[in-house]
C-alpha cells in the first residue's frame, strides 16, 4: 500500500458501508415478511420477489460485507464495486418510489429502517451510495480494509473508534426515542390496558368512538359512531400497494364471509376509494377525508379497530403483523359465543 495514503480517513467510508451491510442484514433475517412485503410496495418485478431474492438478499449483504473486511488487493475492489451496483439500485428503487401514487413504506433496514419513503430517504441513500464510491477509490488507489488495519497503531484505533462512537451515538439519538407524532397520535386514541383486580391480567378498557366521518361508495357521509348499527365494524386502514397490506386484503373476502355478524369497512389511507380492488359483496371500502379519522384513531397501516354496538372501541388498534392475531381473536370470540348460543336449553 502507498506510504503516501492515509490510513484512518480513508477506511471510514467503507466501515460505514460494512455497518450498514450488515445492520440491513441482521433486521431482514429477524423479520423476512417485512422484506418481502417491501417487494411489493415497491413494484419490483415479480420474478424478484417469487425467485427467493427476498430471502438471499440478507445473506448476500452479509458476504458483501465480510468481503470489504476481509478480502485484500484486487478483490477488495471487485467487493467496493459491487457494493456501488448495490446501493446505486437501492436508490433507484427509493427513488422511483417517490412518484407513486400512494405512500411507501421502506423496508431497506428490516424493521429497524420501516418508515415512509420521502426526501431523506433518499438523501440517505445518496450518502451510501457515495460512502460505496469513496470504498472504491480507495480501492483503486491501493488500500483495503484487512491491510489498512494489519497497518494501524495506536492513533488510528483511537481515531477510528470515535467514528464508530460517533456513529452509535448517532444511531440511539435518532431511533432510540422512536416517533413520537406517531406514538403520541397512538396513544391519545387506544384504549387503554390495565392490570385486573381479579387475576392480574391485563384487560382490555374501553373508551368511545371517538368523533368524525368516513364517505361511502354512494357519496354519503357517515358519522362513525353510527357505523356500529345493527351490527359492529370492523375498520382497516390500508394502502393500495402496500405489501404487508396486501396480505390483509387477501384474507379480507373468506374471513368477512365467515363473519357475518361483524361489518367488515376497508379505508385507504390518504386516497379515495373509487380505485380500491373488488373484495367481495361482504368487505365495504369508504373514503376518509384528510385521513382525518385514521389519525384521530392512531392508526397508519395496514391498522385495525373494531367498533362496537354501545358507541365504545371494543378492540384494538392493532398495527402490521397484529393484525391476524386480532382477526383470529375475533372469530374465536364469536364462535364461542354461538357456541355457548346453541348450548342452551329451549325455554318451556
């Protein structure tokens, strides 16, 4: 290696990039579904997403990352050049995203970077993508990781270690408090769950339907606590193109069919209802204006609450991957209850 190169300046474009490999990485293994649902949110093709690529991709940013820290000379270069063909896709993708009708949610960290796709998603991956470029100049120059740090005294550890500080600090600053419009919206609107007196377990506390109205297919304004008669709503808030979404809306038509008792209301988030698929005579999708109701519930998506007949929430909201335990609690609720109908005696 060059004497003429710096060292510890140089290595810090590709050790960000080896983080970020590898942080991407370790949240799409812990949660698969959320990268294939990306797959989907983001319209990329479907050879893509049937070819197992979801699953792989994990694991190639796992050998890509293990190639820039190992591997010396020549093939360091070939390693930063794919790791430029990578993130430069990634922000096509993000950026391509961008024109969509409806919002995206973006998926390019697992669950760690799940968020909608705007501006500084893009800026983000820009920042990569030039991260990857400066790997690979230093590449081209000479220089690799593995051999950069066989190099490294006391002073580069040193210099290095507080980017890496630099770099955690940052990280628990930005993702450590969580969001707190989000969480603040959430809160204001759930129900809250408190230990009972009986048995210590948490139960379920009702609070109202909270005011506002949603738009039927006919142009009529309904007022939500009048949504619940004769029979309570079940409301899900989606969006049209949304992966973990568009599981929800395949399970929609059967459950709603073996439902009857329950009225199934599908809103699309800040969108209008005129485009949404047919899902069956027994699922109504409605319009939300402003998503003012969506909001004032705390609900993003895919998100679901259910309305009961006493002008209270009588479950819910529940958020993502919730959502089919909250059905199937539901069903099982009602079955019991015919159940339990059935079993009784005829009066006289």
């Amino acid at each position: 290696m060059p004497a003429s190169v710096p060292a510890a300046p140089w290595i810090v474009p590709a050790l960000l990039i080896v983080l970020a490999l590898v942080m991407s990485a370790l949240f799409k293994v812990r949660s698969p579904q959320t990268t294939q649902d990306a797959f989907v949110s983001l319209r990329l093709p479907s050879f893509l997403r049937f070819s197992g690529a979801p699953i792989l991709l994990p694991y190639g940013e796992l050998v890509l990352a293990a190639a820039l820290l190992l591997l010396p000379g020549g093939w360091y270069v070939v390693a930063s050049a794919l790791a430029v063909v990578l993130f430069a896709a990634y922000l096509i993708v993000v950026a391509r995203a961008l024109g969509f009708a409806e919002p995206v949610h973006c998926s390019c960290f697992g669950k760690l970077g799940l968020g909608e796709i705007d501006r500084r998603t893009v800026v983000r991956n820009v920042l990569l993508l030039v991260a990857a470029v400066l790997a690979l100049v230093d590449g081209v120059r000479g220089g690799s990781m593995i051999e950069r740090f066989t190099d490294f005294g006391g002073t580069e550890w040193g210099w290095t270690a507080g980017v890496l500080a630099a770099v955690a600090l940052t990280g628990m600053v930005v993702y450590g408090g969580g969001r707190p419009s989000d969480s603040a919206a959430a809160s204001s609107a759930a129900p809250a769950v408190v230990p009972s007196d009986e048995d210590d377990e948490l139960e379920y506390v009702q609070q109202p339907i909270p005011y506002g109205a949603l738009v039927d297919s006919r142009g009529g304004t309904i007022p939500l606590r009048e949504l619940p008669h004769p029979r309570p709503v079940l409301l899900i808030s989606i969006s049209l193109g949304c992966g973990s979404c568009e599981r929800v809306m395949a399970r929609m038509p059967q459950w709603a069919a073996r439902q009857q008792l329950i009225r199934v209301v599908l809103v699309p988030y800040g969108a209008s209802a005129d485009n949404a698929p047919d899902l069956g005579p027994d699922v109504e999708w409605m319009t939300d204006p402003d998503s003012a109701v969506v909001r004032t519930l705390g609900l993003g998506y895919p998100s679901a609450v259910l309305f009961g007949m006493n002008g209270m929430l009588a479950g819910g909201p529940v958020h993502g991957d919730e959502i089919d335990q909250f059905l199937d609690d539901i069903a099982a609720e009602l079955d019991e209850a015919a159940a339990a109908y059935a079993a009784q005696e005829p009066i006289g």
